[in-house]
C-alpha cells in the first residue's frame, strides 16, 4: 500500500468559501508558537526602531565613518612626523590635534599671549603679540610659527619651548594657533 492509498485522516474546523482548481482551504487557527514568533517580532521592531531611528543615542554609520577617519588621520600625521608647511596646516585642520594644542597653549602660552590669543592687542599687561592677526614679527609661515616656538626668541621675551615640549605638542601648539588662520 503507497502513501497515496493512506486514506486522510478527518480535520477538525469549518471549510473557507473560496475553491481554486478543486482545492479548498480550512479554516485553522494558526498555531501558538507561531503567533507567538509573530508578536515578537513585532515589539521587538518597535524597539529597534524607536532606539536606531529615533532617539539618537547610537552613532550613525556616518558619523562612524567619519571617527573612524579622523582617527586614521590623526595617526598619518603623528607617526613619523613631518615638520613643514604642508603638514602644519594639516594639523591644524585635525581637531583631535587642534584640542591637544589647546591644552598645551592654555598652560603654557596663555600668560602671555591670553587665552584668546590676541595678546598685547587686547590688553597692555599681556608681553605676547597678537597670534591672531596677519601681522608677524617673524613671518606668518607654519615653519616660521614652528622656529620661534621651538627656539624662542629669548631677548624680547619668548622663552625657547622646544625643549620642554618635545616636536610632538610643540607641533601640536602651532597647529593650535594656525587654526586661527586660513591655509592658503
Ligand atoms: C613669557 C612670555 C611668553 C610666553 C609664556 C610665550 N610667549 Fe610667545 N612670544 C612672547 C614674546 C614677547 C614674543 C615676541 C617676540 C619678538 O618680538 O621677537 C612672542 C612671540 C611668539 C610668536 C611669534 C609671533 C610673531 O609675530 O612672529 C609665536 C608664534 C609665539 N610667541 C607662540 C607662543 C606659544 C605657542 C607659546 C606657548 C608654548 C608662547 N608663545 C609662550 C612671549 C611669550
């Protein structure tokens, strides 16, 4: 006897009304594990999207991808630092670097060219010049900024900070001030 010959065993429940091609369908509750299933999934996507879409707590790709550059940025310019124009400027357009110069500078510098940077053009205690107008006694070049940093200018006043920073953060500390300036 074949499977086909089995003779089918009676179902419980109504018959729906439509018929196609001679099949008809019964009308079944639908099992509980899977309603069951279907409603998780329901309040699990209510979630999900009121935590991605809605309330702003996690980073979006973009945003990632954009940490993810600037941190691959900040490590091109640190590793086997360069000190020239280019790379100053450069520096100067990485925030990462930028906020560490401020630190430095907000130590260091700030006694006597201000916390604003403008020096003796604000008040006439402060020694300092102006780092933020285009107006230099030294040149208004990154490197030119770099010298005076690093080797001072002892007889009107700056001290040599080279030694005590180290190229890193005296690097760092022009980028600082560059931000202040528009590459060219
Ligand atoms: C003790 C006071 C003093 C401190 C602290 C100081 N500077 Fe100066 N700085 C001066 C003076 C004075 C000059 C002007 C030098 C000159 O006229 O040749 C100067 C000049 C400069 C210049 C060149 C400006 C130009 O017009 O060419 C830069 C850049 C500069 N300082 C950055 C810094 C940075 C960055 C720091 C901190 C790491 C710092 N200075 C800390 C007093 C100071």
């Amino acid at each position: 006897m074949s499977d086909n010959d089995k003779p089918i065993p009676p179902v419980e429940g109504s018959v729906r009304k439509h018929v196609y091609d001679g099949i008809e369908e019964f009308n079944k509750r639908l099992p509980n594990w899977w309603l069951f299933t279907l409603y998780i999934t329901i309040a699990f996507s209510i979630g999900y999207w009121f935590y991605y879409a809605q309330s702003g707590l996690p980073l979006s790709d973009g945003e990632k991808v954009e940490l993810e550059i600037a941190r691959i940025q900040t490590a091109k310019l640190t590793t086997d630092l360069v000190i020239d124009d280019a790379s100053l400027w450069a520096m100067s357009e990485n925030t990462a670097l930028v906020v560490a110069g401020r630190e430095t500078y907000d130590s260091l510098c700030a006694a006597c060219h201000l916390t604003s940077l403008k020096g003796k053009s604000e008040s006439p205690v402060a020694i300092g010049p102006d780092l933020t107008d285009d107006e230099w006694v030294h040149g208004g070049e990154p490197l030119a900024l770099y010298k005076v940093v690093d080797e001072g200018v002892l007889a009107k006043g700056m001290p040599p900070w080279g030694p005590t920073l180290g190229v890193q953060k005296t690097a760092e500390v022009v980028a600082y001030v560059l931000s202040f300036h528009d590459a060219p």
